[in-house]
C-alpha cells in the first residue's frame, strides 16, 4: 500500500489554488497541474507499506498529535524547485502557524521511527505542489511566475485533525482514499472512509 499523512485543504482554499493554476497557465506551457481536489499539505510520505504496519502507523499519529493543539494554516508565495533557473516542481507556500505545523511534522516522524519507520534524510519543508514541468522554461517564464506568486495568498483554514491516506496510482492519475484521521490536540480519532479523484 502506498501510503502519506497529510493535513487537508478547505474547499475555499482548493478553489483559489485552482484559480490560481488558471492564472498561471497564460504563460506556463508544458506543466502538469495537480488537481485542486487531490491537493493535501503532506506531513510525512510513508510510500509502499504492508497492510499489517498500518495499527503502527496509526499509534505513532496518536502519540504524535497531542504535539500542538488545532491551528490556522494558510498558502501565500511560491517557487519552484530545485531552483527558478532549472524549475522542476511549482510550488506554493505556507503561511499561518507554520511553526505548529513544523512541530506535528517533527512529533511525527519521531514517533514513526520509534515503530521502526526509517527516518527522513530531508529536512521537513512544508509547501503545496501545484504542478510539475515536463521540460525547462526559459527564464523570463519563471520570472513573471515568480513575480505573480509573491502577491497570491488564500484564506486561512483551521487544522483539526491529520489524515492517514493510500494513494492508488493509475493512467488517469491517483485515487485517495482515506484509511484513518486523528484529531489533533486533545481530541480523539475519527475513522473514515470516503474517496477523492485526483
């Protein structure tokens, strides 16, 4: 099972991402968008796991969630990854209580490796995908991107909880479906079981 934790978008927010991509679109060819319904901000990307790790999974997002209590997260900015001058991957950033968002990433990825989870050889960098390019653009491109991404922001949502999601990969793109969610703070889980096409 392909598997990531992540905290979910409110429609508000899907809504002027999408709009956002739109705008962008007018002078960014040759780019994959991610679909605003599939967008997630991801905590931690497990990837292929067993079935039978998935209660370990679960006790490491409830050891970790008494870490901070529920939040405001919004997106503002951007970039591009690895750099501007040979873009891969746009992105937008996260703005709000980003510091509570980086302490849950941390409580979690200590908790995961306390269950034998291998620990990540990145730094945690939190940012939302918005597409990815098929091949290079030319500086100018990147340049005027990079300057309507420093005016765009969303309205803030409130994080209540963290989100056990599989991802099922497909020609027509990934399929979430959602495995387990357990609230922040000092609240108790929920279970659910709905899907999302992205």
């Amino acid at each position: 099972m392909r598997l990531f934790i992540a905290l979910s978008l409110s429609e508000k927010q899907k809504n002027e991402l999408h709009r956002l991509q739109q705008s962008l679109k007018s002078h960014l060819e040759g780019v994959k968008w991610v679909n605003p319904e599939g967008m997630h901000l991801t905590l931690k990307f497990l990837g292929e796991v067993e079935p039978a790790r998935i209660a370990a999974i679960v006790e490491a997002m409830k050891e970790a969630s008494p870490a901070v209590e529920p939040f405001d997260f919004s997106f503002g900015g951007g970039g591009a990854f690895p750099s501007p001058q040979k873009a891969r991957v746009i992105w937008a950033g996260l703005r709000g209580e980003v510091g509570k968002v980086v302490a849950l990433a941390s409580s979690l990825e200590a908790a995961l490796v306390k269950k034998g989870f291998p620990a990540e050889t990145r730094d945690f960098s939190p940012h939302l995908t918005l597409g990815r390019l098929r091949y290079p653009l030319p500086g100018e491109k990147i340049n005027k991107f990079m300057a309507e991404m420093q005016t765009f922001s969303t309205e803030h949502s409130r994080a209540r909880a963290m989100t056990l999601y599989q991802s099922r990969l497909s020609r027509q793109g990934a399929t979430y479906s959602i495995i387990q969610q357990i609230k922040i703070g000092r609240f108790l889980e929920e279970n659910a079981g709905n899907e999302q096409d992205d």
